[in-house]
C-alpha cells in the first residue's frame, strides 16, 4: 500500500487540496519529527499526551513507564489517534480573514499493542534513532531491570493523512491595493549550543551525534 | 480560584513532582504558545487536531471556518482536551534509560460553547494578538460576511495541569563514573526573516508586529 484510502475520519475536509494520503508525503513528515500528540479515549473522555515516537515501515513505536496511563490503557487495543505538527510559519495577510499557518501535518489512526520482550530493545533503538542519530551507540545500554520498567507500544497505521500548506499568503483580490505588508514569518524548531552536565567528571569531548548541532 | 483540584483526570502520575497545578504556571505556559492540540471524541474514536487558540481568563478561544469537523463537534459541548507542548531541550544521559527531554506542557479539560456574534470580533482579535502581537490593527478587520464564515469558540477551563522538566540528566550513581559525554542539547521555536509576498504591489515597509523578527 502506497497511499491511505480516505474515510470518513482520516479525510481533509476543510480545504481538502491540503490533504495528502500517500504514504511518501506522510512518512517524511512523521520522519521529520519525534514529539506527537497521542489522542486516547477513557470512560467517554478524550485525553491528549505528548510522547516521543519512532517510526518502522507502517508502525510507530511508543514507550515509557510501565505504570504510565496512556500506555497501560493503550496496550488493551483502543482506538488512537496520534498526530504531529510541523509549524513552518505565520502567514500574514492583508486581512485578517487570510491570516494562516505554514506547516505540516499528520493526523493518523490505529491500535497499539505491547511490544514483546525480545522486540523491545530493537523497537527503543528506533525511537532514540529518530530523536537523535547516534546517541543510542554512545550511552550505556538498557539494562534487564530497566528493559522491565519500560513498556513499548507498536502502533499499527490504519488510516492516515498529511496537511500541508507553504508559500505566501493568499488574499481577496480587493485586498491587493491596500497598503498593507503581507508576508510570510518563517518558524522552525532550531538547536542551540549544547549544555554539558555540570557532573561531567572529566574532560569528555562532545560525542558525535551533538557535534552536528554546534 | 488560583490552583485546579487534582482529579483523575489532570492528575500528573508518572513522576508527581513535575506537576503543577496553579494557574500562574499553567497560564504562563498557554500564554507562551499558540498552536494547541484538541482532542475529542467523535462515534468513540478520538481526534486531535493542531488549531491555533487565545486565552482570556479562564477561557481559550478557539476558531475556524464554521463548517469545520472539530468546531462543528465542539460547539455542542463535548467534553475536549486541549494538549499545549513546549519543547526545550533534549536530556541526554549516560544511560539511554535515563535521556529525558526539557519541555513545559499544559494539558486542560473542559467544554466549549459558540461565542455569540457580538462577542466574536473581540475573540478573535484575542487568537490574533496570541499568535502575532499588533497584527490586528495593521490588517484589514473582519467583515461580516467574513465573520459570519468563521466559528469562535469558547472553552472554559474545568481542570488542568502543567507538567514541567528542566535542567540537566539525571543519571544512576553508578552511571556517573561512565566516560560517557552528558547533557542537554537546548531546542527552542526561533523564527527567521519575515519573507514580503511577492505580490506586494508597492514599497512597503515591514510593519511594528514583525520588525522585532528582523
């Protein structure tokens, strides 16, 4: 499968040339990030948590604590809704009606399950790939004990789309005269110089997958 | 009321002592954002979607075009929950068990109501002014075809947390003899220089909302 069916949820309908159900477009926006918005159902009420994620062909990998709610709830197989949002910029207009955001989207649908013992290590090497390259080979590895507090979730994609809007802001034709700058204000998550731990014992250079960020 | 009584619902579990439940920290946190995540539950099946807000009070103003899946749910006053995410950092540790991020996160609860017609233009100007401070007095204001195509909504706050982690990794005693290289790799949202449409039809300046961008 290369491209989403659209169904009732996964479908863009406010503006649908935004949408976009291929799974080209909407794997290089999941790859281009590492935090989600994780939509769950309890006794009838939505909750929303931040979680980071990796991703493996048509399955994101979650973990934390074991004793943590949204993962324990997660791992009985309800529905989720996982979603991560690239802000790109403030689009300004000449009215404020056209006022828009630059960004990327991914809003998809499927079922978690728990993560076997022997798949676990494999699966925390893919979501700490996909938050920082490298970093999994320099610290010290997962431990037994630790290996046992941690609970990994596969979450199956079943349903997905991407929402994407980029370039400049578009006005009423009317609005074309007036003198009012309009423009775009581009945002991006940036780095900054790294912060060594004030406990670092000796003189330890700055591994390799910090150097890129200096 | 100055603190939110701790429920099942916003109840910080996995590591209490990030949580925080005072309106000071919870608004300051909603006041240094504006995109949020919104989930909410439509036939069972959760949503989330990214939306820009504004907050007055007790009060975060959400809108869009009315025809809008998620307003049109909304508005008849099922129960949402509004996820806002900053991310400050990535804490690396010496064990990949202990890497962490630096964010600040509000996660709230409560229902929403559509705001009446007189009261819509000045929510509105409160989403704007969020997002892009002294915009709206620059731009074209609403018409009233314009407003009556846009859906302002009010979600007052019922419950809420703020959940919080700064500062550098926290390793295992043993960890720390490790000649492994700590720390925290700072992430910030930064902008850069505004891009003028290219449809600018004459030479006008950059205006007082995005000079302090330049």
């Amino acid at each position: 499968m290369s491209e989403y069916s659209k169904t009732t949820k996964n479908q863009v309908k406010r503006i649908p040339k935004r949408g976009h159900y291929d799974q080209k477009t909407i794997f290089e926006i999941l790859d281009a990030g590492f935090l989600a918005h994780v939509g769950f159902v309890v006794d009838g009420a939505p909750f929303v948590i931040p979680t980071a994620y990796g991703r493996d062909g048509e399955v994101i990998y979650l973990h934390g604590a074991s004793k943590s709610r949204m993962l324990t709830n997660l791992k009985e197989g309800i529905p989720v809704c996982l979603t991560v949002t690239h802000l790109d910029g403030l689009v300004l207009a000449r009215s404020s009606f056209n006022h828009s955001m630059n960004y990327r989207s991914v809003v998809l649908f499927g079922t978690a399950k728990e993560v076997d013992k022997e798949d676990k290590y494999d699966a925390l090497q893919i979501i700490s790939e996909n938050i920082l390259k490298g970093r999994w080979d320099e610290a010290r590895e997962p431990n037994q004990k630790e290996l046992k507090a941690t609970t990994v979730l596969a979450l199956q994609i079943d349903q997905a789309s991407a929402k994407i809007r980029s370039g400049p802001p578009v006005d009423d034709k009317s609005d074309y005269d007036l003198p009012i700058w309009a423009g775009v204000l581009p945002i991006e998550l940036q780095t900054s110089a790294p912060e060594t731990d004030p406990l670092l014992k000796e003189e330890i250079p700055l591994p390799e997958s910090v150097r890129p960020f200096c």
